[in-house]
C-alpha cells in the first residue's frame, strides 16, 4: 500500500483554495469503490463546514468594522453626484458648507453611494455618538479648503486649483444645551488618483522617480522605505540647488571646529575630515539615562579604535543603533550624535561644542529626528520595527480621480503632539537649525527642508524643474514648523522664535535654558549683524524688554556659567529682566514689534532710553553695539542709540536729561557680565484700583458692575485719573494695592487703544508731541533700596496711557535692575 503524499499546501482565507487543501492523495490503491465514495463524501462535508465558516467570520468582521457593505465603482448617490466632486477638487475658489443631508440620510445612501460611505466608516471607527442626539438631528456639511499647486497651465503661471475637503458635523438641536452644536472630528479627505497608486509606484530602489503622478494620496508600505529617502535627497538637490545647500543665513566659509563624528563603517568615533558629509541625530535621552553610552574622557581611546563602538563593546541604544544602520544603508560614512561625538565631562568640550550647535546641525547633510518615543530606546519608528498598518479608505468619483481618508489623531492632536521630542527644550534648535531633516514620527515619516515639507502617504514632491511646489499649510500638520513670511532668524522673527522655543518645553536642568537656547541666537547674530544680551537683541533693547508672562510666579533662581577669555568660567544668575529667568512663559509678544528689520533699526521719531549693562566690578557699557556697513560697505561697531541721540529727535515730555552715567566702560577694558542693567528712567509709583465697568443686561433693564481690565489708576481720593493693565497674572485686592513703575519705552497707541481711550473720555492730556496718542510700557520692580535706585527684580510689566503717566508724582532716577 502506497503512503500519502505529504507537502500539501495549508488552506488559505479565502473560498477558491479549499478544494486543492482537501484533493484526493494521489496512489490511493486497494481502497476500494466504498472506501473512495466515503472520502468523497468526508472532503465535500468538510469543504461545506469550511465554506460556511468563513462566511460566518467574514458576516462578524464586516460587521464589527463596518463593511458589511461596499459601494461598487464610481457609485454616487443624487445628492453627492450634484456635487460634481471632480470639478470641485480642481476649483479655484474652494467651496464651504456645501449640505450632505443628515447622519440619517447618508446612512440609508451608504449601500449606493462612496462618500456616504467614508462618512459612516469615519462614525463607526470614532465610535462617535453624538451626545446621543438622534441621527437625523446631526446635519453634515462639506467644506474645500485649498491644499497645493498642480502643473504649470498653458499660460506658464501657478494656478492653485487641488483642494482637500472636511466634512463636519453639527447638531440642528433647537434646544439647549445641544443647539447649534459643533463636533470637532472632521473627516478630511485627501484627491488621488484612481485606481490609488502605491508607493513605491513612483521610484525604483536607487530612488529615481519613475512614475510622476501630479498629486495625490498614496499607500504606504508596511516599513518605510530608504529608497523614498534617497528619492527625496535627490529631489530637493536637483529641484531646490542653492536654496536648501547654500540658504542664506549659513555663511559661506562657516564650519564647525574640532568635530567628532561616528564612523559607521568602521564603529569608531573619529575626528570629522574637512568639510565632510554626515548625518546628524535630534533625540532624546529619556528619564533614565543609564542606558546611553555617551564618550567620556575614560572611554575616548578606546571608543576611537576599530570597533570601539561595535556590538562587543556598546550595546547601543536603539534609536542610536536605527540612526547608524540608515545612515550607512543610505550610502553616508558618518553620523553625529550627541552622546558620542561630545566628551561629557569636559567642560572645556562640552562648551566649545554647545556654542557652535548651530554649524554642526546646519552643515548636516540630513539631520535624522527620532519624533516618537520617550527615550533613546524607542528607535526609529516604521524602518527596522514592527510593520505598520498601511491600509488606506479610499473611492473612486470618476474615471480617474479618487478621495481617500487622511488618518485620523484625535481632537486638536498633531501627529508630532503625543512624542516626548517635541516638548524637550533643545530639540527646537536642532530642527530650525537643520537644512534638511527627515522626521520619523508617530504615523509616518517626513521630509524638511528649506523649501518643502513631503510626506510618505500623499505626493507633494515636484517631477521636476519645471513643476512648482505642491504647497502645504504647515499648520495643519505641524504648529511648531509654521512658516515666516519674513527671512528665516531675521529680527522680526524674534518674538516668535521666542514662543515656540519656551512655550510647552521643558529642560531637565533649568540652568541650560541659555545653553538650547545659543544656536538660534547665534544664526540670528550672523543675520542681524547685532548681539544677544541674555536672550535680548541688543537692538532695539527697550522694545525687547517688553515681553509678557501670564503668571504671578517669582523669577526662578538660577544661574549661567559666563567664560572668560582666559577659559575660566564664573556664575551668574539670570536676571529677572530676562525671560529666560521665567517658567513657565506663555508668551513674548512685545506689542511695538514691526516684523521688518529695517523698520526696527530705523530710528524712532522720538528719543528712547538708553541701557547699560553693568559689570561685576561696577562699570557701565552700552548694550545698543551694533554691527553697521557704511556708504562703503565696510564693516563698523557703532553704538546704535548715539545715531538717535545725535539725530535731534525730540525727546517724550517725561524725559530728562541721562547723560550723567558714572564709570562707564572705556572701550579697551574687559568686561564681565553681572547680569544687571542700569539706566535713567521715569518712576512712579501707582494706586491701582477697581476699573468698574456698566453693562445693561439684554433680559431685563438693570444695570450691572463688574471690575474690568485695565485697571484704574486712583487718586488719593480714590478718583479715577487713567487705567494701567497688567501683563502678569495680577490678583486683585479689596481696596486696591500699590505699585511701584518705571518706564521702559514709548510706543504709538494701537487702534483698539485709542477706541478704548475715546471710550473713557481721555483727550487732551494724551496728545503725544507730534499730535499723535502714545502710552508708555512700563516695568514692576520691587526695590532693594529705592533711595539708590537698587531693583531687586521684575515682578510684572504692562502699559499705561501717557496722559496718566504726567499726571503722577514721578521721579527722574538711575536704576540698576538685578
């Protein structure tokens, strides 16, 4: 009797396999008539019993997400098909609160229609409820909003004619507390091509772009692949040449000194060759850092052999180890990562390599960002780790154009939100800094650069020369990278370099605010041709003092190391006047701040004060030093308040004469920083009370109080004579309280001021020399010594009108502010 033969294959998840899984062993000699028709009869009840099986399992799967039915193609209900969806994705003018019928409605067309169906397929896997509102009170609405550039018309001018779509959702509940109710989980839907290509449709292995399609949403394939890097590398070089290479705000001739890099082929940490190409890793280390290998002055030799950072040495961390294996499978020799290209217990290191943070992530070919994660354990996401599900709800609305489903965060979430990356202090300079970056974040990768923002799932990259951008609103995916019209670290953008460097990040060591905080300031002195005074342009030094906090909070007491040129080091607390002594700080929006520099560097029509910064052995030097070309173009260090000093600007009423400034610096001796200012300024000291404001209820006809900002400034019989708002978190006192003020500058009142100040009847007393209404930015301080002018520290700021001011018991005094 012959044996079965084995090696057959095992059943698959579908219908058309299970007869080859269950064929009649061939050889089956000797069995017989009967014994075979039993068989026959055994395979036939188990290919039923299977075929009923998967029925049932695929019932309870579609069931469970939703598909138990699918449109067939091109399928539209009459409501969507009078939508003409085609023709709105290339229209110029996108189109707004277009009506879908209610949840009701798109449900009973859902079976027919495509776009009823993504709308139910979006209910079902948010598991939306709607407040338990009946469907047919939650009406839908489609809205266009445009997203990009297609090809060059026939005229060879741009036409932004691709538009993405939202669809909302809102209850037409008439009653409280659901009326007019708005459900922030909108499906937004992405143009493509149709059939929807997939990735790797577009390029080969090597990275060439084979298959250009003018836009459209993709599929992503399970790991990411380093082919789309080296097409996007590519990409950019070719299509944005000098832009990305050579940006303008990177010197020519800039390089960065005495560099370590990793070797990657050779595991070794080497001195970087002259103006070689490497990667650079931004990361973080975590919590506990007992699992980063960093170089220190006991393993530097060995680190720098043959393998010295291999696998029998180190057992890398995996975000480390991830960025290696890229960085070699990408065809780079070496990479540069923090831990292991500074000695970090070398202060003299340590600091050489901090103060040039910027060169080494801005002379980085790639800078490589490890966006998700809490620690340098978390990898690379979507490379080297576990697959991704890449599948993609998408239609057909005609012959070749498709919508698909963009991915969902979840409410007000970002996909860089959730990680750890985005909330360290200093990964901020780490991308602004970088020219190119490849981010490897919670859903996907994306590509940075200079002039473009890519991303795996949707085909944003030009074909090339000849195609512009397909433009992106950065924030919508990215609040952090929202693009500047101004140039990129000019002074205008100083406010908001600010923000988004200190609002929602923390440090681990508080002292190294100053520290993450060097590259930025560093590129901006190379582009503004002026200095930072501990966070603060030099010019214009007043305006900058001006930044706000929300708080009521106490400066905290820390201090910075200050180098000396001998190489010593000696600590200085950071000032008060600095927001860098602040945390948290909401903001820094000096309300008289142009966005040109130009306009900031012009002289003002009128004079302003003039700020010394004091030295630890009592001396005085001007902050206001600025670079300055002349007619010649050649190079000089001028002192930027002298210019309007000398200029016969009319000095504001309140100003007296501060010209006598004892001890102040020659220009041959050192310097070292105390971290205080000095300067002759108007004081004042204010009762604050209540700003009471009527209103007349729209119910009934009452009058009702209610104590507003800004403040009144009171009288000592308590008569209103002006208002004074706060910028820091004030909490106010039965009776009022005191403060005491000093002028920081003077600025033009804005509109919604001289409403306000019309509002209040102040007329006459507010009229500025040149006919114009100006108030005043003024500074809380506490005094250490008042009669001597000492200022323990900035407690507050805020503005007052300067009618008001004039009309105080002020004092021309000299204040040294700590």
């Amino acid at each position: 009797m012959s044996a079965v033969k084995s090696g057959h294959a095992h059943p698959r998840f579908g219908e058309a396999d299970l007869g080859s899984a269950l064929e009649t062993p061939t050889g089956a000699v000797g069995y017989g008539e009967g014994t075979y028709n039993r068989l026959q009869t055994l395979r036939s009840s188990a290919v039923g019993v299977l075929k009923h099986s998967l029925k049932e399992t695929n019932v309870r799967l579609k069931s469970v997400l939703g598909l138990d039915f699918m449109p067939g193609p091109n399928d539209l209900c009459k409501n969507c098909t009078q939508l003409d969806l085609n023709k709105l994705i290339f229209s110029e003018v996108p189109s707004t609160d277009l009506p879908l019928g209610s949840v009701f409605s798109i449900k009973r067309t859902a079976r027919d229609c495509g776009l009823c169906w993504l709308v139910i397929r979006h209910i079902q896997k948010l598991k939306l409820t709607f407040d338990g509102l009946p469907d047919s009170k939650i009406k839908c609405t489609l809205d266009g909003y445009q997203y990009g550039y297609q090809a060059l018309n026939v005229e060879g001018e741009k036409k932004r004619i691709i538009n993405h779509f939202y669809i909302r959702f809102k209850s037409t509940e008439e009653d409280p507390p659901y009326a007019e109710t708005s459900y922030l989980t909108p499906l937004k839907l992405r143009p493509c091509s149709y059939p929807l290509p997939k990735i790797e449709d577009f390029y080969d292995s090597k990275g060439t772009d084979l298959h250009p399609r003018p836009f459209g949403a993709r599929t992503m394939r399970p790991n990411f692949d380093i082919a789309l890097l080296r097409t996007w590398q590519a990409t950019c070089k070719n299509c944005h040449s000098s832009k990305c290479e050579s940006p303008e705000w990177l010197g020519e001739n800039e390089y960065p000194r005495k560099l370590r890099l990793i070797d990657v082929i050779d595991m070794c940490v080497v001195d970087a060759p002259i103006n070689c190409s490497y990667f650079a890793l931004s990361y973080v280390w975590g919590q506990d850092n007992s699992r980063q290998s960093t170089l220190t002055k006991a393993t530097l030799n060995a680190m720098a052999k043959f393998g010295g950072i291999g696998p029998k040495q180190y057992n890398l961390p995996k975000t480390v180890s991830d960025a290696v294996r890229l960085t070699r499978e990408s065809g780079e020799r070496y990479l540069w990562v923090d831990a292991l290209c500074i000695i970090q217990d070398d202060e003299v290191d340590m600091a050489c390599q901090i103060a040039q943070m910027d060169l080494i992530y801005a002379r980085a070919a790639l800078t490589v960002i490890a966006g998700f994660g809490d620690s340098c354990e978390a990898g690379l996401p979507h490379i080297y780790g576990k697959r991704r599900d890449v599948s993609l709800d998408h239609i057909q609305i005609s012959e070749n154009f498709g919508l698909a489903m963009e991915p969902y965060f979840g409410l007000f979430e970002k996909p860089i939100e959730p990680c750890r990356w985005k909330h360290r202090g200093w990964t901020y300079q780490e991308l602004l800094l970088s020219r190119r970056a490849v981010l490897f974040l919670k859903d996907q990768v994306y590509w940075k650069c200079e002039c473009s923002f890519w991303m795996e799932d949707f085909r944003m990259e030009p074909c090339g020369l000849n195609e512009p951008e397909t433009f992106l609103d950065l924030e919508d995916c990215f609040q952090t990278f929202q693009p500047v019209a101004t140039a990129k670290f000019c002074l205008g953008q100083f406010p908001q370099l600010v923000w988004n460097y200190w609002h929602d990040r923390e440090l681990t060591y508080a002292e190294d605010i100053k520290k993450a905080f060097v590259g930025i300031q560093m590129r901006m002195e190379f582009v503004c041709g002026l200095t930072l005074h501990w966070g603060l342009p030099r010019v214009p030094f007043d305006k900058a003092l001006v930044w706000t906090n929300s708080t009521s909070a106490d400066p905290r007491e820390i201090s910075s190391r200050v180098a000396l040129d001998d190489g010593c080091y000696y600590e200085v607390p950071i000032p008060s006047w600095s927001w860098m002594a602040w945390s948290p700080l909401p903001c820094y929006t000096p309300s008289p701040w142009p966005e040109s520099d130009e306009e900031l560097l012009q002289p003002e029509e009128y004079r302003v004060l003039e700020f010394y910064s004091v030295s630890i052995g009592g001396k005085y030097a001007p902050i206001s030093i600025i670079r300055h070309l002349d007619e010649h173009k050649e190079e000089k260090i001028v002192n930027w308040y002298e210019t309007i000093k000398n200029s016969s600007k009319p000095a504001p009423c309140w100003m007296e004469d501060n010209s006598n400034v004892p001890y102040v610096l020659e220009s041959q001796e050192p310097f070292h920083h105390s971290g205080h200012i000095a300067f002759w300024t108007s004081c004042a000291r204010v009762r604050i009370g209540h700003n009471v404001v009527e209103y007349m209820t729209e119910e009934k006809s009452e009058k009702h109080k209610y104590i507003d900002e800004p403040f009144a400034v009171v009288d000592s019989q308590s008569n209103c004579i002006g208002y004074y708002s706060n910028y820091g978190g004030v909490f106010f006192t039965e009776g009022g309280f005191d403060l005491d003020l000093i002028v920081i500058t003077r600025d033009r009142c804005s509109d919604g001021l001289l409403e306000l100040m019309d509002d209040l009847g102040l007329g006459e007393e507010d009229i500025g020399s040149k006919g114009d209404k100006y108030d005043v930015h003024v500074m809380e301080v506490e005094w250490i010594d008042q009669a001597k002018g000492i200022a323990k520290k900035r407690a507050g700021g805020g503005w007052i009108y300067e009618g008001t001011w004039m009309q105080l018991d002020r004092e021309w005094k000299f204040v040294t502010l700590h």
